[in-house]
C-alpha cells in the first residue's frame, strides 16, 4: 500500500511524483520562509490502517506508514525511481540472474540490534512462506525456488537469497525480472528482525507496540483499530540528520467536509478534497489535483451463478455512464478508464500502454446494448431478474460514487436491482479475501511503474484476484511475458496489450476511472515527496517554515 494496491473506492493518497509546496493564499501571505522551531506535521488520512507487518500488508495507507517507518534496500524517491537505502552498492550478472548488494554498516532497528544481511534472508523467506500467508508473495516469482515455495512444495530456507556476511547479500533469480529492482523499494522485500517477530508472534505488526522500525520514523500510538496515531522521528535511522520531522500526527477523516473545516482551522496541514469542494477551490493557491496511476473498477464474484455468465457481467458494465462518474461524480480531473492498467503509467517507444491497450468492450456506455445483453444473460440463467449488493468502502467519495452505480444499473436496466453496502475499508479487503461479496467497488494503485502490476492481478491463481476470474489465454500472455518474452522489451509490451484487452473484452472486472486526487497541502509545508506508483508519501525529508 500499493502498493499498491486496495485503496478507498474513490480516493487514495498518491500522486504525480513531485514536490507538494501548494499553500492558502493566507498561509503564503503569513509564511516567512524560515525554518519553524516546532517540526511538527499533522496529516488525514481517509481510512484506518489495517496492519504494520510488510509481510501482510494489502492497502496504501498501512503501506505509507510502513515505507516511512521501515527501509530496504532502495527507497522510493521523485517520480517513483529509486534510491539507495540500505544497499550502498549494487553489482548485477551478465545474465541478469546474479544481485549482490552491499549494505551500509550503520543500519539499526529500534530495538538497537543492527540491520544485517540476515534480517534481508529472513524477512524474503518470510514472506513466501505459505504459513505467513503473504498476498504479495506472487512478486517473488522469478527469485530461484520461490514458486515452488509458495506452492508448499520446496522449504522456505531454498530461496535465492543468501547473506555472504553481516553486509553483503546475494540473491539468485532462475530468470530475468525486468522490473527487479523496482519491487526492491517495496514493503514485501523489506528486512525484518526475526528477535521482534518471534518476541511478538501472531500479534507482530498489528499495533505499534508490537513492531520494530529501521526507517527515518517509529510508529506510536496506534492500537490496531484506533484513528489516531503519530510518526516520530527514529533516533537509530542511519540518515536522521535530513529527516527534520521530529512528529507526524495522523488522524482519519472519512468526511471530507470534517477535515476540509479541520484544515481551515489550521488542525491540519493536508486534507483531500469532495468533488463539490474542488470545484470550489480549484483557483486557491493551494489546490492541486494529483494524478494517480490507479483504477477503480467494479469486480465480480464469478463464483456466483450470476456473475459467471459473461453477457450479465457486460450488461452491467454498459450500463455505466464512466464519463459522467468521473467528470461530475470523483471530479478532480478525474478520466474515465481506458482498460485496466491506468494511462502514464508505463510506455514502449513513446507509446503509452493504456492506449495502445484501448478496447471499445469493457469499458463502453451503451445503454440499448446493455438492456439486450442483460435480456439474453437473464435467459441463460433462467432468470427474470438480477438483485445483488454491491459492497463499497465507507468514506464520503466511496459512498457517492456506489450510489451512482447503483442509480445508473436500476435506471438503465429496469430488470436489476442493487443494494449498496458501504463498510470500514479494512471489513471490505477482508470480506473480498474470503469471497464474502456478490460485487464490490474496488481500486488498485500500482506497486511499481510497469504495466504487470495491475495485470498479475486477474491471473487464475493470484492473491489478490477475489472475483476467482479465469482465463487460460489471458494467462498464458502474463506468463510469456515473465518467461519466454522476458528479455525482449517489444514481444514482453505486446503480450501484455494482448493480455489487457482480454481482460476487458472477457470482462473480468469492469474498469471504471482513474483517478486524480484533489487536495489542499499548507504552505509550510516542504520537501513532501508523492508518487503515482508505489510508495504514496515520503516524508523523509520534509520540513516545516513559518
């Protein structure tokens, strides 16, 4: 988270890649420039954290928490590239199968035991370990054996990575990832400190009391359910002298209008916007609306009679004006969706991938189309009608847009009736985890800037893909892009093109909008880094001025 990943239905933390110094005309006429003597930032957030544990961890706001309070061997600087971390030196095999990494001598985890190679082989066999149950175990596919772990039919300790000594670590891949160091910014290749997570066992990461930190922040205050908790500047970082923070205040808004009044009252430093809001005060200084490299869509639970049948699941999807949802419903520059993979996110010879993925199934309003195909699928089914609940998270934004696709599927198709079901966003990923929905309005933000991060997504047997959508074809193309056309960047872009306009000819879920982000961010605010992929929020650097 996001990597990331589950976010809100509608809004998420993250952004263009670029430096956030918007402020209220006010604040700018106030601010002097200077460094303030209180370096404290008070930050909303519009949904609850759902865990600590980088092994666990499936949404962008657990994941914002966890990249700023734990580091890896990268970090996730401007414009989603990476920067050092832990690993000073990085040398790479001819054939690309061979990483060995340096790390830096001075790494500490909170507890003052040092970050070591160690802490690396541990954290990695962690996570592809079936009894950890990672969701983003899949990642490490491609690291030698770990497919074979993950399937229970190898042990954890053959995994491809070894510590050489205290500070070098090498890691084996059976074949060439081309986004490999991309995933090395990311919370499942994070270390851990085995002391802490056999101290803690099952409660590890679960409150802040429960884990240790090796990042520029500690964690402090947060119960496992509570809406309020802090980021304090960590005193054994490596790098603490450019972290000028010395606390991050976090406090859950799901109302927009709450913390647009807290941010008014000067309570807050940030705050996200309502469309309504945005429109408002788009010509404040401090506005801005960050563009997003996710897609909120609407996934089917195929293990449903209903949602198996293919022309039901276009129906619906015909049925849904995406231009007047994101224009006049999320707002903010909102786009309608391509397809799934989101637009700039990722291109080949100046081609942009969402574009040459493009498809007019999938993605289309077409209301005549959609009452005839709801007619023919309710026949197959030996149905006169279709009733479902369509389960949303429970933020302002959320709510807004399941109601509007509630209205348009009832308005358009006479035949369907939908009840909407908004719930906290931890309930929702676990209700999807188990199956526990008939249709759910859920939303994706890329790990990482290449296309596969949305796509591995709806493979048969991945984590995350709870609709349980199958298709061998589409298959087939993920997996050549991994293996066979790994190596050749042309053959590896098409096989993906191919592979996205299968899903969304074959409607394994219904891509609805990406989304742009507005917000409000104080003037005296400096040094914040956002990023559309990967990591949201860097507030390494940041500082305040009065």
């Amino acid at each position: 988270m996001n990597f990331k990943r589950l976010m809100t239905g509608a809004l998420a933390l993250a952004a263009t890649g670029l430096l956030v110094t918007a402020c209220s005309s006010k604040q700018k006429a106030n601010s002097t420039g200077q460094v303030a003597s209180k370096q404290v930032l008070d930050w909303s957030y519009l949904a609850e954290l759902a865990t600590l544990d980088p092994s666990k961890v499936s949404d962008a706001y657990s994941g914002d928490i966890i990249n700023n309070s734990m580091e890896g061997l990268y970090r996730l600087g401007k414009n989603s590239k990476i920067e050092p971390g832990l690993a000073t030196q990085t040398e790479v095999s001819d054939d690309n199968l061979t990483y060995t990494f340096k790390l830096r001598k001075n790494g500490k985890w909170s507890n003052g035991d040092k970050v070591t190679a160690h802490d690396f082989v541990y954290g990695w066999r962690r996570t592809v370990d079936q009894k950890t149950a990672s969701p983003y175990a899949y990642l490490y596919s491609g690291v030698k054996n770990a497919d074979a772990i993950i399937k229970g039919e190898a042990k954890p300790e053959t995994l491809g990575i070894t510590a050489k000594d205290e500070h070098t670590l090498v890691v084996t891949l059976e074949k060439p990832i081309p986004y490999f160091k991309l995933l090395l910014g990311f919370e499942p290749f994070l270390p851990q400190n085995q002391k802490a997570v056999e101290k803690f066992g099952d409660e590890y990461g679960t409150s802040a009391k429960t884990m240790v930190y090796n990042g520029p922040f500690v964690v402090e205050g947060w119960t496992g359910s509570n809406l309020n908790w802090k980021l304090n500047k960590n005193p054994n970082y490596w790098d603490k002298k450019k972290v000028k923070l010395e606390t991050i205040n976090f406090k859950v808004n799901k109302s927009t209008t709450t913390s647009y009044n807290l941010y008014q009252s000067k309570q807050l430093d940030y705050t996200t916007l309502s469309n309504e809001q945005a429109k408002q005060l788009a010509k404040d200084p401090a506005y801005s609306a960050l563009k997003q490299a996710r897609t909120t869509y609407l996934e089917f639970n195929q293990t449903k009679e209903s949602f198996k049948n293919l022309k039901i699941r276009q129906a619906l999807s015909y049925a849904v004006d995406r231009q007047e949802l994101a224009k006049n419903i999320v707002g903010g520059g909102s786009q309608p969706s391509l397809g799934i993979v989101s637009q700039g996110l990722a291109q080949y010879k100046g081609q942009d991938f969402a574009q040459a993925a493009k498809t007019t199934v999938g993605v289309s309003y077409d209301k005549k189309k959609a009452k005839e195909l709801l007619k023919e699928g309710l026949a197959e089914l030996g149905q006169d009608k279709l009733s479902f609940t369509l389960m949303s998270s429970d933020d302002d934004v959320s709510k807004k847009v399941a109601e509007f696709i509630q209205s348009q599927l009832e308005e358009n198709l006479s035949d369907v009736k939908v009840s909407v079901q908004s719930v906290p966003l931890k309930t929702r990923i676990a209700r999807g985890e188990k199956g526990e929905f008939d249709v759910q309005l859920s939303g994706w933000s890329a790990d990482f800037a290449d296309p596969i991060s949305f796509l591995d997504l709806f493979t048969k047997d991945n984590s995350y893909n709870f609709g349980k959508w199958e298709n061998a074809e589409y298959d087939r193309l993920i997996e050549a892009s991994k293996t066979t056309d790994a190596s050749d960047k042309a053959k590896r872009f098409a096989d993906l093109i191919q592979a996205s306009k299968v899903l969304s000819e074959q409607q394994g879920v219904a891509p609805l909008y990406q989304t742009n982000v507005p917000q409000l961010t104080n003037v005296t605010v400096k040094g914040l880094i956002q990023n559309s992929a990967g990591a949201t929020n860097n507030w390494k650097e940041v500082y305040i001025v009065e």
